[in-house]
C-alpha cells in the first residue's frame, strides 16, 4: 500500500507584494512533478481530491493559486486590476521555480483546467521563446480548450460573439466581473476577461503588456500532451479542444473523451473534481 502524501502549503511572494500558497501534495517518492493552474474562479483547495488521487500513485502535485481567488493576498476591484501578463509573467514563473526546485532532476509536467489548461499552453510557449532548460517536457489538460467563438456548434456558435464582447464590458462598467452573480467565474478582474475575450473573439494567444509571440512560441513547444474531455462538458466542446491542441504541432498529444460511466458522476466542466479517479487513470494511462 503506497504511503500516503505529505500535504503542505508553500507560501510564495511576487515582485509587486501579491502574496499565496502553492499547494504541494508530495508522495514518499515521486516518479514526476505536476505544476496544476486551475479554472477560472476556482479555489486551489478545490483540486485536492486530484492531488490526493496522483499523489497515491507517486506524482508529486503542486497547485498554483490565482491572483483573486483562495488564500491570494490580492481580490479583483475597481481599484485592483490584473491580466494575463500579471498571471503569465509575474506570478507563475515563481510557482514554477518553486515546483521545480522542491524535486529536481524529477520528469515534470505542467497541466491545468479550462483557463488553466490553456495557460499551461500559453506558459510553455513563453517558455519555448526564453530557451529555458527547466522547460516541463509533459503537458496534461483536463476540460481544456479554446474559447473561440467558431468552435462553438450551432446554435450557440451564433450568440458567442455578442457574448465575448458584453463580458469585457460589463466588466469595465462594473469594475470587475461579477461572475458568481451571471455563472460564470468569480469575481475576475476586468483586463483579465479583456485578454480572454480577445482569444474568444480572434482565435489568437496574446496580451497587453506581453511582448513576446506567444503563438510562436506555442508553435515551439516540444512535449508529451494529454488531454482529458468530458463528454457532456458543453463549455468546452471537443472542436474547442482540438483548436487549443492545434496550437502546438510539435506536441505528441494523447486525447481521450469520459462519460459519467467512466467518472461515476456528470461528465461535465466540474464535477469530476470531486471524484477525480477516471481523469488520473487517463492522464496517467
């Protein structure tokens, strides 16, 4: 019987005084690492059912929190304001860093749901462009993909556009997003739904503030994918899934579809968190 993981928080502080923890699930003795980037609006207490289940089959977890969310220091106002560059330059790198230096020399692996699978993406790619060595060569999703508007099937695919464009607004006229009231996220700071909009309407990775290419550096990225779809997950339709995964040709990619069969719960967006099982055994397949 595998010894159970030691559980510890890692507490982290950025360059600007943003100050959280990074969840570490670590077995006795790890076979891989996995940095994990959560769903938009989701707590990264929220994953340790997911961190438990990988940790009893010898992978180390560490989960990243999000500016706004959990025990972040920081919450999205109109006078508090963040986007991807904030997320993509400032805050992960260090939860990156510490990932990577708690185990060194372990195979490492860098995944994330819905918003987190594609900044997992998004940050491999900066990493491809800045030639770092400590690049993870594994990449897992789990209900990830593109928020595209094309990919959407009719009907919907029709409202999507509007939709993408009343989201922003409504945020820079409330000052932040107020998603727990409309479904949608939490309460997400306006230039973060900005550069989200902007993927869903141009079908492009970028950013204010960020420089670099991203989809270049994307188009760069050398790893082992695996990527995990619910089939009754109506927020990330499988051509949603395919376009985020086209943005890394080099990537050797794994994909598989579950239903509620499979997980033993609904197999939507959410619920295979709770009973996260069938989504380990498939990413570990």
């Amino acid at each position: 019987m595998a010894e159970p993981a030691r559980i510890e928080p890692r507490a982290l502080t950025g360059a600007d005084g943003h100050r959280w923890s990074l969840l570490c699930a670590l077995p006795a003795r790890p076979s891989a690492s996995l940095l994990w980037l959560p769903a938009l609006g989701v707590a990264a207490r929220h994953y340790q059912p997911f961190a438990h289940a990988l940790a009893a089959r010898g992978v180390a977890v560490f989960v990243h929190e999000w500016r706004g969310n959990g025990g972040s220091s920081l919450r999205a106002s109109r006078a508090c304001d963040w986007g991807y560059r904030e997320l993509l330059l400032d805050d992960l790198p260090l939860s990156d860093a510490e990932a990577a230096a708690a185990l060194p020399g372990v195979p490492r692996i860098v995944g994330g749901h819905s918003l987190g699978g594609q900044m997992a993406c998004m940050r491999l790619g900066l990493a491809a462009l800045a030639g770092d060595p400590l690049m993870p060569t594994s990449l897992w999703l789990a209900a990830s993909g593109a928020p595209y508007w094309p990919t959407w099937p009719l009907p919907s695919r029709l409202a999507m556009p509007l939709i993408y464009r009343f989201l922003p607004w409504l945020a820079q006229v409330n000052g932040t997003l107020p998603g727990r009231r409309i479904g949608f996220g939490g309460t997400e700071a306006r230039s973060l739904i900005r550069d989200w909009s902007r993927t869903a309407l141009s079908g492009t990775y970028a950013a204010r503030g960020i420089e670099a290419d991203i989809e270049a550096g994307m188009a760069q990225v050398r790893v082992d994918a695996r990527a995990v779809r619910m089939v009754e997950d109506w927020l990330v339709p499988r051509a949603s899934q395919d376009f985020l995964l086209g943005k890394l040709p080099l990537a050797r990619v794994e994909a598989v579809e579950l239903g509620a069969r499979d997980l033993g719960v609904r197999a939507d967006h959410f619920a295979w968190m709770k009973q996260p099982d069938a989504v380990v055994a498939a990413l570990l397949r």
